[in-house]
C-alpha cells in the first residue's frame, strides 16, 4: 500500500473513532510511514516532524500518537533500553508482531510470523478453565 492510500485508510480509521485527520496528526503519519522500519521514539519522530512543519510542538506529537494508539493504528513498543517506541499496526494483523533487540548494537528486527496462534491452539486444547 502506498502512503496516499494509508493516509486515505488512517483518516477513515479516525472519523470512525470520532478524530479527524489535521494537519498535525497528517505530518506525524506522513513520517510513521516514511520510516515505517525504524521503530522511532516520540522523540525521534518530534525531530522529523519539525522538519517538515516547524509550527508542530512535542506535546502535539505525544498527543498523536496516544491517539493513532488507542485506535490502534500504532503500537506502542517498550524494550529494556526504557525508550517507548512506535511501529504501524501492520494490516490484517490480529496479534502484535514480536521484535528482536540486539542488545550489543541496539539495532531492532521484526519477527512477522504470526506465532501467537499456534500458541494459543495449544492453550486452548491444554488448559482446562474452572
């Protein structure tokens, strides 16, 4: 999906959620998506957004994203490092994907394997609820 196609997708999500798309909100998606691999922190993501519209404060931009959060157009990640970060719900995901942390260089990889699933077939075949 192209990004003209996930702004049209977002902003569908948000008028269904009672949100409309500003400019603001616009610009912080603009830059999710155009480092959609990169797991930014909020701080990160303030730094992007700055360069394309100066006018935008941090507090605007925490807002955002506990919005696109609580939709759950992005999930917010906290790993050992203390640094919440955000990544884009993928679509058609019905589970959080897993990420890896090198704990050496810092660097984040994604596991897109839907494991959840067979763990949650084992579950409901192994665990009897009273």
């Amino acid at each position: 999906m192209n990004i003209q196609e996930a702004l049209k997708k977002t902003k569908k999500q948000l008028h269904e959620s009672g949100f409309k798309l500003t400019p603001q909100r616009e610009v912080t998606l603009l830059v999710l998506l155009e480092n959609e691999k990169d797991h930014l922190s909020a701080e990160e993501i303030y730094f992007f957004v700055k360069q394309k519209n100066a006018d935008i404060g941090l507090a605007t931009v925490y807002r955002t994203l506990e919005i696109l959060t609580d939709i759950k157009i992005v999930d917010k990640i906290s790993f050992d490092d203390g640094v919440a970060r955000y990544d884009l719900r993928k679509e058609g995901a019905t589970h959080f994907h897993h990420h890896l942390l090198c704990l050496d260089c810092g660097c984040i990889e994604e596991i897109e394997e839907d494991l959840l699933g067979e763990v949650e077939g084992l579950l409901n075949r192994s665990t009897i609820f009273w």
